[in-house]
C-alpha cells in the first residue's frame, strides 16, 4: 500500500495525466484530417460542359465523378476490322471507333440487361438528331405501368430517353430495333440497364454522331471476343 502522503502526491499527477488523455483525444475527434477533392482536368471539364444544341440545353456532366475509364478517349487497339468500323463490347462497356494507325475513339457505355443483347453484326441504315421514340410492344408487356402511356410515341427532346443522336442498327435491310444513342441518365453508363440498346452520354453520341456514316458497319461482341482488342 502507497503511503498517504505518497498517494496525496500522486492525485495530481494522474489527474493531470487524465485530462491530458481526455484533451489529447477530444482534439483528434475535433480536427480530423483533411482530404481535398480531387480537382477535374480543365480539358475534360471543356469537354463534357453544358451544350446548346438547337433548341435544348444539354446539361454537363460532372467529370469529377465520372469513372475515369468512361471518359471520351484515345486508345491502342489492335482488330482486323478497317478504320470507320463501331466495335462494341458490352461485356466490357466500352464502345470503340476504329481509326487508323492501331488506335480507336473509346466512349463508355450503357448495355442491356442480361438475356436482351444485340449481339452479331448491323449496318447504320439511319442516322436522327434528337430522334422521336416509341416503346417496343415487348416493353410495353413487360412493363406496362411504365410504357403503355407511351404506345403512341414521345417526340425528341432533352427529356425522350434515346437523347440527342440515335444511330439506327439494321441488318438485310431490316431494322432490328436496336439502337446506339444518348441519354439522359448519365448515371447508367458503365451499367446493365437498358432493353437492348447501346446508349452513350449525350456529348458522347454528338461526338460519335458526327464521326459516323450512313452505311457504316457496327459489330457486338460475344463474351467470348471481349478485351481482345484493347491493348
């Protein structure tokens, strides 16, 4: 047992070394460290500004948040196919425009959910700027809550789900209902959420819109042909 006057003496010091513990952890909780956002490339910024195209107003797209990977970009990529040629791969999420010298325009994208993939080749027989749409008969069984008041059709505009450009996909001459478009959710690139369609960012159809042809050939590949390309 400490003496009394020994424990008299040692009160104070454990007091103080108690309340400096307290101290020591109420300022830990008090000023935590900081961590600054990382900034946007101010040429990634340009690119994915708002855009007045005709008479709508495209919203940008907060880069700052956007999965690095589905930026608009340049990339090696070896195929047999010539130049002019949209390879996509929705097993990958990316779409790709063949350019010459080994290298391709790749835009990420939204694909179909599983069982209603477009896959083989097409032709571009179409091109639209803020295309009109009308749900297939098949959307509208599978959700008529949500199509059947849309069976007659929904003219083109900021709010029209195939956003401001729509590549229309035919083979034989047939249209096979398939479509490479914009959107309006930017949130579902990179996602497995559309009843078929390939759908980029709307300044990403723009792009491609502009790059691409009537006659041009688009190729889907099979899970068995993805990231082959793609050095």
């Amino acid at each position: 047992m400490i003496p009394a006057r020994a424990a008299d003496l040692w009160r104070p010091l454990t007091a103080s070394l108690f309340v400096m513990g307290l101290s020591a952890c109420a300022q830990t909780a008090a000023e935590p460290a900081k961590v600054e956002a990382p900034k946007a490339d101010p040429s990634l910024a340009s690119m994915y500004a708002p855009i007045k195209d005709g008479d709508e107003t495209i919203p940008g797209v907060d880069v700052s948040k956007m999965d690095p990977k589905n930026v608009r970009q340049v990339v090696d990529y070896k195929t047999g196919y010539p130049a002019g040629t949209i390879v996509v791969d929705p097993h990958s999420r990316f779409l790709y425009l063949v350019m010459e010298g080994g290298k391709a325009m790749r835009y990420g994208v939204g694909v179909a959910k599983a069982g209603m993939e477009f896959e083989g080749e097409a032709d571009i027989a179409r091109k639209a700027q803020w295309p009109g749409w009308v749900p297939t008969q098949n959307m509208i069984k599978r959700n008529p809550e949500r199509y059947g008041p849309l069976a007659s059709g929904l003219e083109g505009g900021i709010k029209n789900p195939l956003g401001a450009r729509a590549l229309y996909l035919y083979q034989g001459g047939k249209d096979t209902l398939y479509r490479i478009h914009g959107t309006n959710e930017p949130w579902s690139i990179g996602k497995s959420v559309s009843s078929g369609c390939i759908r980029l960012l709307n300044h990403d159809i723009i792009d491609l819109h502009r790059r691409v042809p009537k006659g041009s050939k688009v190729v889907v590949l099979g899970p068995e042909e993805s990231r082959k390309g793609e050095v």
